[in-house]
C-alpha cells in the first residue's frame, strides 16, 4: 500500500484558518479512518452515509468528494480535507459561498443549471431519507429548483452565475444568519 505523507504542519497552517495544534488531532482523526493518508471515493461514501442512516447518501457524496477533490486526482489527500474544511468551518462568507456554488456546479463550467440543481436537490432528498419527509410529494425536487432559480437567477438567462450566487445569497436572511450559526458554533 502506497502511504501519503502531508505537507508539512507550518504550509498546512499558512495555508488554513488551522492551528498547528488543531491540525495534529484532524491528521490523527483522518489516518484513523485512512491510514494510508488518501481517501478514494467508495471509501469517503462509505464514511459519509454513517451520518445518514436512514437515507442513499452515496450521490450526494459524490457531488462532495468531487468538491473536495479539487485536483481532479479521484482522491482525497489530507491537504485537500483539511483546505475544503477550513473554508467551511472557517472561511468568509464569500469563501463558503464559493465553495457550494463549486459543489453545486456539478460540471465545473461556471454555472448552476436546473437539472444540475435537480440532481443536487434529488441527492439531497434521498440523503435524508423517507422518514425526514414522509409527506413529500414526487414534484417537491422540481418546486425546489424553481424557487431556487427564481430566487437567484437576477436575469433570467436559465443559469446562474457565481456573482448571482453570492448576491441572493447575501440578500437573503435566513441564508445568512444560518452562515453566521454556523461560523459561531466552531
């Protein structure tokens, strides 16, 4: 098996809103659960769908690896973990917002599609599983993607943007002040 090593702890430190410290106790978590030092996809679904037991997490887990694997490599190496956990835990709101608009733009073309934000949406609802939404109705995904898009594409072309992105993000409250939650949590 061949073993990863990381950069060293002061790169990772300069390059995250991580302590030394911090970064000691997320490496020995992450060799804990990879001990060679990268994560190939089935294995990072197979971690993922422990927190959703009562759900199909595995698409929407490939959606994130995705995001996580900004090299495009088909692994996930400790500095690419810790990078993406960093912006979300730490980051500024632009950062975090950019971070999902890359989640959501599933072919990494600059712009969030409707059937992209479908699969998003689907990926989503069978993550949770059935008995978070019991009630839920076949055309709910869809409903979700048209307010999405009523909400955030400002004009009206089909896509959006990253800039129309950040923008009705900013805008709206309830997506804020969940941003501004979860940044004092941590």
């Amino acid at each position: 098996m061949v073993c990863h090593r990381p950069e060293g702890l002061d790169q990772l430190e300069a390059l995250t809103n991580f302590s030394k410290k911090e970064l000691q106790v997320l490496y020995r978590g992450f060799k804990n659960e990879c001990p060679s030092g990268v994560v190939n996809e089935e294995t990072f679904k197979q971690i993922y769908a422990q927190f959703f037991p009562h759900g199909d997490a595995s698409t929407y887990a490939h959606y994130l690896f995705n995001a996580f694997d900004t090299a495009h490599s088909g692994s996930i190496k400790f500095e690419d973990f810790v990078t993406a956990l960093s912006i979300l835990l730490r980051g500024t709101i632009t950062e975090k917002l950019q971070w999902t608009f890359n989640l959501y733009d599933i072919n990494r073309d600059g712009y969030i599609n409707k059937e992209e934000m479908t699969d998003i949406v689907r990926a989503i609802y069978d993550m949770m599983g059935k008995y978070t939404y019991p009630v839920l109705k076949n055309d709910a995904p869809k409903q979700h993607v048209e307010a999405f898009f009523q909400k955030m594409d400002k004009n009206r072309d089909g896509v959006v943007t990253l800039d129309e992105f950040i923008y009705s993000c900013q805008e709206d409250e309830n997506i804020m002040r969940s941003l501004q939650l979860f940044e004092n949590v941590i």
